[in-house]
C-alpha cells in the first residue's frame, strides 16, 4: 500500500482536468488497470511533448466496476450494455477519446452522482484483501450514451510511452506549465483550449 500526500493528489488531479481519455485496460491475473492519457503539458525545456501520451497503471486493483449506459448520463430508463472488465478498452474507444474535465478524479471528497450503481455493466472484485485503498473515478459522454468508470487500488505510477517512469512532481509541473501557456493566451492554437474571457 502507498500513502500518498494532499499535494501529490491534488496535483494530480489538476493534471488530469481537460486530459484526453485515449483507453483503459484491465489485466485481471496481475489484478492491473492501465490507463491512457494525452494532458496539456509543457516540459521543463519549454517545449511541448512530441508525444504527450502517459500511462498511469494502478495496483493492485481490489475493485473495478463500470455502467455503460444507452442515454444521457442523466436518464434513469437508460438501458445497460453489460460486458466483461476485459472488454473495457473496446468500450471506451467507442467514445471516440474524449477530454474528461473536473478536479477531482482520485480520492474524490466530493460525494459523487452513484444512482448508476444499480445499472452495472461488470463488477470486478478481487478475491484478495487488498487493493482499496485509494479509488479514481472516470467517465466518457456521446450523444446517446454514457460510461461512469471506478477502481480501487493501492499505488499508482506514470510511464511515458516508451515506459520510461515519470515522477509525480515531473508530471504536475510540467502540466501546470501547459495551463499557465493557455491562460496566458499564447497556447490555445496548440492545445485546441481557449481560457474564458472576463
């Protein structure tokens, strides 16, 4: 298990706000959850990633559950594709990688909407004791469907995409350097976000 401090999750948290979900894949023998992310990032050079892309693989995982819905996220009478844990990157694909936006994705304080919990499409439990102690939750939304994404694990890490390990802290700067280009008007054409106007 990893203790991990406020600052390292709330900075990972930021980073990932506005980060495109490319895929999530489960490996239910290692009990793993690797995810695919494309943030806004500016390394310490001052200069943008030819590859952004980043894998944050959780371990172990004690938990994995999803709701793929035919409906708004809203829609109560949506009804549900059920499918394997396994199956999960097929799934996400169809959404045709969307950005996911808010501020808290790990170890969330603020209650979440789970009236979807009795809408399951899989629910992955390990046999172990394991692997719950800290959660991420995810999501993606089209037009006529939406899938709610969360797992509990223990630890987390972050590759690049030649599995070179990133540290927190690496990976947090060079995010908010990202940000700190966008708000200051002079990277919106890069990474395709446009600060609001007072």
């Amino acid at each position: 298990m990893a203790t991990y401090s406020e600052d390292i999750i709330g900075g990972i948290n930021v980073a990932l706000n506005e980060a495109t979900l490319l895929g999530v894949e489960f490996h239910r023998d290692k009990e793993i959850v690797a995810i695919s992310f494309a943030p806004v990032a500016i390394e310490e050079s001052g200069q943008v990633p030819e590859d952004n892309r980043v894998q944050v693989v959780f371990k172990p995982v004690g938990k994995f559950i999803a709701s793929y819905r035919l409906g708004h996220w809203d829609d109560k009478a949506a009804p549900t594709i059920k499918f394997e844990p396994e199956q999960i990157l097929e799934k996400v694909k169809e959404f045709g990688h969307f950005s996911i936006y808010g501020w808290e994705f790990i170890d969330c304080k603020q209650e979440s909407d789970y009236s979807w919990l009795d809408k399951l499409s899989f629910d992955f439990n390990s046999q172990n004791a394991h692997g719950r102690q800290h959660r991420i939750e995810l999501f993606q939304e089209g037009s006529d469907k939406h899938i709610d994404i969360k797992i509990w694990f223990d630890e987390f890490e972050i590759f690049t995409p030649n599995y070179d390990k990133v540290e927190f802290q690496t990976f947090i700067e060079n995010v908010k350097r990202g940000w700190d280009v966008i708000f200051n008007g002079k990277g919106s054409d890069v990474f395709g976000i446009f600060p609001l106007k007072d």
